[in-house]
C-alpha cells in the first residue's frame, strides 16, 4: 500500500490518502469544480481511532485507518459562503446540488446515508465491500505481520 497528499485544484488542506482512493477523490474535484465549490479537508488518513472532538464515533474498521476515507466541509468558490457539519446534508444551500452530484455520480458513499449522519465523511466502503483487502492494507500500513 501506497499513500500519498493528494492535491487538487478545489481541494484545501493536507489530505494523505491511499493512492487508490486518490483516484476517486479526482473524480470529487471534477464535481467541485463544475459547481465552483472548494472542499476542505478536516481528516484524511489517521493513524487510530482516537480522534479528539469527533462528531461520530469511529469505528473500528474505519476506512480513515487505511487512508480510503476523508471528512472535509465545503464552501463556495464565489461567495465564500461555508457549509460544516451542520449545514451539509441539511437541504439548503448551495453545496446541496454539489454533494449530491458526488453521491450520484462517484464510487464514493457519502455518511450522510449513515444511520447515523456523518455528512462530512466521504469513503469508498472498502470495509464492507472487501474487509480481507481493508485488513490487508491495515496491517500492511500500521507494520502487522
């Protein structure tokens, strides 16, 4: 396994990622683009699961242990107008057409469709999908034979 700082055109702050995943986060920066939004990282890649004024409780098998999962909020490239936690996902505002393209049209799974709403966490379920892969990389990244 691979990570790297993932850099794009629309996309603000340090964002360490699986160079697999970067790929779809490619395909998020199109969409940012296209509706003139920026996407601010807040979490990328972490390195276990205690995180210091988590909105949700991570789990476990978190997709940001193998760097395939990113929280961000958003804001508009025009206006400046900054959409967090609690303006995402809450039907108002210009990011609304915005996140929902990237839920339509990327592999990425949006949390907002969590049972519990994490609307700024985006992930490609690798845990769920192919748990054996996710293990792979975890153990691969954190040194475990």
């Amino acid at each position: 396994m691979k990570t790297t700082n993932f850099k794009a055109s629309n996309f603000e702050n340090e964002c360490n990622v699986d160079e697999e995943f970067a790929l779809l986060l490619n395909q998020m920066n199109d969409i940012a683009v296209k509706h003139n939004m920026v996407v601010v990282i807040t979490s990328s890649l972490r390195k276990d699961t205690n995180v210091i004024g988590a909105i949700v409780t991570p789990a476990q098998m978190s997709n940001h242990l193998i760097g395939h999962a990113i929280d961000c909020n958003v804001k508009n490239k025009a206006t400046g107008e900054f959409f967090n936690s609690k303006k995402m996902g809450d039907g108002a505002g210009a990011d609304e057409i915005f996140l929902e393209d990237v839920d339509r049209n990327t592999d990425l799974r949006w949390g907002q469709a969590f049972n519990k709403p994490d609307s700024v966490h985006f992930d490609d379920a690798l845990n769920i999908k192919k748990p054996n892969v996710w293990r792979e990389k975890f153990n691969s990244l954190h040194g475990i034979k």
